[in-house]
C-alpha cells in the first residue's frame, strides 16, 4: 500500500485557505458538499466510501496550489460519469469553465465501440484535445490517476496490469512534459510495482540494505560542498540537500544500459538552491574546482532548457572517496517549475488567478502545439494516439540550426524528420544534409547538441518514396504521403479502378455490371470517402486494400447466395434431427467410434462433428455442441464466450459429449499463454516443462513488452484436461512465471 496519508476534506480545506480568499474557498467548500451528496451511497472497490477519491484528487490539486476551478474540478470529476448528475447541472452551479474541465476529463462510455482498445483509444484522444485547450483538465486528470494509482492493490491482477501499461505509456509522459516531476516519478514507481514486482522490490532492498552509509556519505559531502561555497557569499537563501533516487529511473538504467545496481552512479546526489543564476555558474566553479568533473557527464540545461521548461545544471563529479556523485544546481524559481512543472504556472496567487496569461502560457508549450498538429494530420483515433505515442511521448534529442535555434525531435529521428518539422517545403525540397559541416546520408540519426544543416533545392523533385522508410516521426510520413496524394490522384485514381476491376475479374463477377456510378458512391460512403474518386485514389497509394472493397460491391450477391445454402443446409440437418430417436449406450457407442474427433452427438448418426478452434476443447472439458449453417455441429467448450448467447437463447444448441472422457489420442490441441518477468532462460524453462510432459509441441511465440514482461502463446497437444492441468502446474512452478492460462482465439 502507499504511504501516502489519506487526507479529509477538512485538511484540503485548510491547505486552500492558506492561499484563496473566502470567496474561493466558499467555491471549494460548495464543490465539495455537492460531490458528497451525489457519491453518498456509492463505494469504491476497496469498501470505502466513494468520497474519499475525489478528496484525495482535490488534495493533490491543493498541494500544487491549483486555482479554484482546478480544485472544484478535482471534487467534481466523477460525478457526470457516475452519478445521476450532469454536466448540466455542474454548469449551472459551478459555470462553463469547471463544467469545461469536468467534460474533459469524462470518459466516452455511452458510445458502443468494436473493442476496450479502442475506447481507450477514443477517451485518450478527448482528454489530450480537451488538454490542448485547457491545460487544467489534464492537471486533475493526473491527480486522479495518481490516487487510482496509489489504491490500485484493491483491483484484480489482469487490471492492475492493464491500468500500470496505460500509466506507464500514457500518463507519466504526459506529467513529464507538462514538468510535474512531483507527480511523475510516483507515477513510474507504482506502475513498475505492478508490471514487474520482482525487480520493484529487489531495487527497494538493495536501497534499503546500505541505506544508513549513503546517508553518511551525504550528509558529509554536503558539509564539504558547505566549505567550498562559504568564500561564495550567496546569502542566506542556499539550501543544499540530498536528492532522492527514484526507482523506476535506476530500474530504465540498468535495463537500457546494461547495467548492475552498484554501477548506477547518481544514487547517491546533491541538490544545490540558489537565488540567481549568476550563483547556480558560480556554485558550479567552486565544485569543480575542489572534485574532478567526470568526462560526458556535464549538462547545462539553464542556457538550453528542456521542451517542458525545466532548468538546471547537471554535473558529477569525482567526489570524497573517489566515488561519483551527481550535484545539481538551480535557482528557487527553477526548482518550483521543476517539480510542479505547468502547474507552477496556474498556481493561484495574490488572491486570484490570470486566466489570460496562464493560457497564454499553456499554449506556448510545444506539446500542445504537437497534439493540434496531429489531430489535423491523423485519418482516424488509432492513427492520432499512434502518433502521440511514437511523437510526442518517446525520449527526445536536441539539435541545432546553423542559425542556433533548437529543434526537439524523438529519439532516433534523422535529417527528414528536422527538415519536416522546421516546414513542409522544406521538407518536400530536401536534398541532403550536413551534420557539424560534414555530409551525411538522409538516413543518418541525429544525436545530441549536433548541428543539423539542411540542403534544398528549388528545383527538387520532392519526396522519394524511398523516404517513408527513412523518415521516424508520423508527422513526416504524414507529410511526405499527403504530397504524393496530390501530385499523382489522377493516376492513383486510375490505379486504384484497375485494381478493383481485376478483383473481381479474378473472383468471378462482371466488373462492368457492379461498378456502376451509383454502386460506387455508396461504396464510397460505406467506407468514409467522399466520393468515389476518393476511393479509388486511395486504392492506388495504398492506403485501401482493394480485396475489401471487392467485397463490398459484391456483399448483396454474396450475402443471397450464403442464405440460400444456409436456408437448404438447416433444413435439410433439422429434418434428419427430427426423424432419429434417442439411441442406447450401445448405439451411442456405435457413433462415438464413427466420430474421427471422440464426440457424441446425442440423437444423430453420420453427421459431421468438429472442434472449435476458438476455444480448443480436449476430452474431459464440458461440452456443447452447435449446429451451424453448412458446416455440422461445431463442439465448443461451455465457457466459451463464443457460445454464451447461443446457449441462453436454446436456438441451434444440441447435447454432445465425449466417447471416451480420458481421450484416445494425443494430438487434442489446447492454446496456452505463459506470462513472467524475461530473464535469461525462461523460454529455455518453459519448453523444458513442456517436453517433459508431452511430445507435442505444435507452435510458440513470443514477444517481450517495454518493462521485460515476456508472454509466451503455446500451442501444444494433450490426450484430456487431466494431463493439460499437470502441464499448466509444471509451468507455474518455473522462477519468475506468474500466469499461466488456457486462452480463447
């Protein structure tokens, strides 16, 4: 659990009075009481009163020292999505603009979408446009991500894995752009706790094991760092303190740089807080002077500052006992942006707020600026959240014009990404690059302070299609895909006709007769184009396969001729199910030896039988047969969710069982997933314990997530459950497995 403690609304209270006037706290006082009411009969998962989360939100809101609205919201947030309350009512009583900040922060769940992905994807795309417009409503919804967060050991397992993967991808980026440190590092820690337990905890012991001789070490650097400033005379304003390490940054550094606990050098670090930035250079000089600077590791982040306002100087330093040690120096007012980030921006001060400036403000930030470039650059939500993730949220390097502006790019972008990014012409005129004056090729990567010099010419081509391989960011591809659009549709239109045209030539229709004006608009429209024209273009850039839309000139024909052979096919299996009496076990013996997969159909001879392959039943499973159009009875396992409606309904369900429970043979398939932490061996291990339990091995696949989570998918053969059960407890006696569990397709 965190050791967070749980605050009352009378401690909120008391942290706003002590920066609002009356009126404004009047303002929270109201927000709150209304939020008691609505949640008044409402639980969280834990047992506790509803309550008590948007208390916490709004606590955490107060600490930053958020506006009003901010701390209104922060009550309010749930209630439109929870409550019987709407945003009607929030509006009447509370005004547009918290009204405005609660909408944003409101989940879409009253639209049916095909999946959990892509709701997801469509709620992330609200909250960041609704960001871009208010910078607030993405404040109070890390706050309540952070309490969510803090309570997560309350969720099941699969959830508080889900919610942590979001967390980790999605949120804490976002803290860390808008600069609320304060907020992001609990966001990371408390993601990795539930995504990778074991390496969570293993870091806390090994911090906790030598604790009291890093407090030693500095608490006596820190005396050192004293002496060597006092010739300084920086005034009584200096604090100098010891710097926490957070454990999801020491867990990235092992893991991206290969590195042991004991090789992480900024363990152990300093922070420096002075008045003015003439002392932060002047605190630099003095440490320098008295410890040896380690080579490469010096940053200057006062004269060139990060994207999200932040500032400081970075250095470490061969310090007492030879061991490094990493001090940081910055001014009060850097420190305040460093830790509370945009928030510092929209603090309430002198009794009221700048609604004005601090949206000014807000919109300066490139991230905004990025999410608004998108949204009008994205075809569709996936594409946008898509480029979110791979754009704006990955780690950023930071390179040069000739003319010294800074240009921030993610990490692994080359000289087409920079000229795209500086504008589309120049981008589209692009014909080499020079990197700090020497040639490079367009697919080099940009490191770190280079100076990036890009070559044009007015009498360019424009883009090779080569470069969509090249280019990193989507907003390039974006680009670069949007100019040939416009300069080859005739001939993407053309393109794209012929290609239909030849689909269904080669399925067997006449494309003269389906491909009419009229067929082809509502085609068109089926498939969001404007016109057909638009369609075809598409086919023939390839963004449109046109295998689908073959099948959408045809899906009447298609469709007529499928409820035909159905209609035939189930009266034809209903009329041989209505003339067959029910067998005796010795006729039902008979029919189990004619079965080629051990299945009984009770009350039917000769008929085909199969295995679905959605949920791979093996004998000893409960099971139910259905009988579909065409194709027999297909045999599924009674807790598939393929069957579910089938069953509650009676329609087309007949009793099946096996002919023998303990199976005859060894080639049952059965789909298995291994999930687990990806050391060295675990794939080793988990075949190992496959093979001594069976011989059957028919397929495995892999794949390793961000946080070395590995899920192994198995495919493996088993005579009954009774064997398929020991394989899945072998599996889960392995090191490091934490899930074992039959899948359906």
């Amino acid at each position: 659990m965190s050791q967070v403690k749980e605050l009352t609304h009378e401690d909120v209270r008391k942290m706003v009075s002590s920066y609002m006037n009356d009126e404004h706290v009047a303002l929270v006082e109201k927000a709150y009481r209304f939020a008691a009411i609505c949640h008044h009969d409402q639980r969280r998962k834990s047992g506790e009163p509803y309550i008590i989360h948007p208390i916490q939100v709004a606590g955490i809101l107060a600490n930053l020292q958020m506006d009003p609205e901010t701390v209104c919201a922060g009550y309010l947030h749930d209630i439109a999505e929870d409550t019987g309350a709407t945003l009607g009512d929030i509006k009447e009583l509370f005004g547009p603009t918290i009204a405005m900040i609660v909408d944003g922060d409101t989940k879409l769940g009253k639209i049916h979408y095909k999946s959990n992905r892509e709701q997801m994807a469509a709620t992330h795309r609200k909250l960041l446009l609704a960001m871009s417009k208010d910078i607030r409503v993405m404040i109070v919804k890390l706050a309540d991500r952070l309490h969510n967060m803090r309570t997560l050991q309350h969720l099941r397992p699969d959830k508080q894995r889900r919610i942590s993967n979001e967390t980790l991808e999605i949120y804490a980026p976002i803290a860390d752009r808008l600069g609320i440190s304060t907020i992001k590092w609990e966001l990371e820690d408390l993601s990795l706790r539930y995504l990778n337990p074991q390496q969570y905890y293993r870091i806390v012991h090994l911090m906790n094991s030598r604790r009291d001789q890093r407090v030693d070490y500095i608490n006596n650097a820190i005396d050192l760092i004293k002496d060597a400033l006092s010739d300084l005379k920086l005034g009584p304003n200096v604090e100098i303190y010891g710097r926490p390490k957070h454990i999801y940054s020491i867990y990235r550094k092992m893991v991206t740089k290969h590195k042991q606990f004991s090789q992480i050098y900024d363990l152990l670090a300093i922070r420096v807080v002075v008045d003015t930035i003439k002392d932060c250079y002047a605190v630099l000089g003095a440490i320098h002077t008295n410890w040896k600077p380690m080579p490469g590791r010096f940053k200057d982040y006062i004269a060139m500052p990060k994207t999200n306002g932040y500032q400081s100087l970075h250095t470490t330093v061969i310090g007492p006992e030879g061991r490094p040690l990493e001090v940081q120096i910055r001014t009060h007012k850097m420190h305040e942006v460093a830790e509370y980030g945009v928030a510092a921006h929209w603090a309430y001060k002198e009794g009221k707020t700048n609604g004005v400036q601090q949206t000014r403000d807000s919109q300066k930030l490139n991230v905004v600026k990025e999410i608004l470039e998108l949204r009008q650059e994205s075809n569709g939500t996936d594409e946008f959240m898509q480029g979110v993730q791979s754009d704006i949220f990955t780690d950023k390097v930071y390179a040069f014009t000739p003319k010294g502006d800074v240009i921030e790019m993610p990490k692994g972008a080359g000289p087409l990404d920079m000229a795209y990014q500086i504008h589309t012409e120049v981008g589209n005129h692009t014909t080499g690059a020079k990197v700090n004056g020497r040639i490079v090729p367009l697919d080099y990567e940009i490191k770190n302070g280079e100076i990036v010099d890009i070559l044009t010419s007015p009498s360019s081509a424009g883009p090779s299609r080569d470069w969509l391989e090249m280019v990193k960011t989507r907003r390039a591809r974006n680009k670069i895909r949007q100019f040939f659009r416009a300069h080859y549709r005739e001939q993407n239109i053309e393109q794209g006709k012929q290609m239909v045209e030849n689909e269904l030539r080669e399925a067997g229709y006449d494309p003269f007769e389906l491909m009419t004006e009229k067929k082809a608009a509502g085609v068109a429209q089926a498939l969001h184009y404007s016109t057909a024209d638009d369609m075809y273009a598409a086919i023939g850039f390839g963004d449109l396969a046109p295998v689908g839309v073959r099948n959408r000139f045809t899906a009447d024909i298609r469709q007529k001729e499928e409820d035909d052979r159905q209609a035939a096919a189930q009266r034809a299996l209903l009329e041989e199910h209505k003339t067959l009496e029910k067998p005796d076990e010795r006729t039902k013996q008979k029919q189990a030896k004619a079965s080629s997969e051990g299945i009984v159909v009770e009350g039917v001879d000769n008929l085909l039988v199969r295995l679905s392959h959605c949920c791979d039943p093996v004998p000893g499973d409960e099971i139910v047969g259905y009988i579909t159009k065409g194709r027999g009875v297909s045999v599924h396992r009674k807790d598939c969710p393929n069957i579910k409606a089938a069953e509650k309904s009676g329609q087309r369900i007949v009793s099946v069982y096996w002919a023998n429970p303990h199976g005859d043979k060894t080639n049952y398939d059965a789909d298995i997933e291994v999930q687990g932490y990806n050391r060295n061996g675990m794939l080793n291990d988990v075949l190992r314990s496959i093979n001594n339990s069976t011989r059957f091995l028919n397929s495995v696949n892999g794949k390793v997530d961000h946080n070395k989570m590995v899920t192994i998918s198995l495919t493996i053969g088993v005579r009954n459950l009774e064997q398929l059960q020991l394989i899945m407890n072998g599996l889960k006696n392995i090191q490091d497995v934490y899930v074992v569990k039959r899948v359906i397709r």
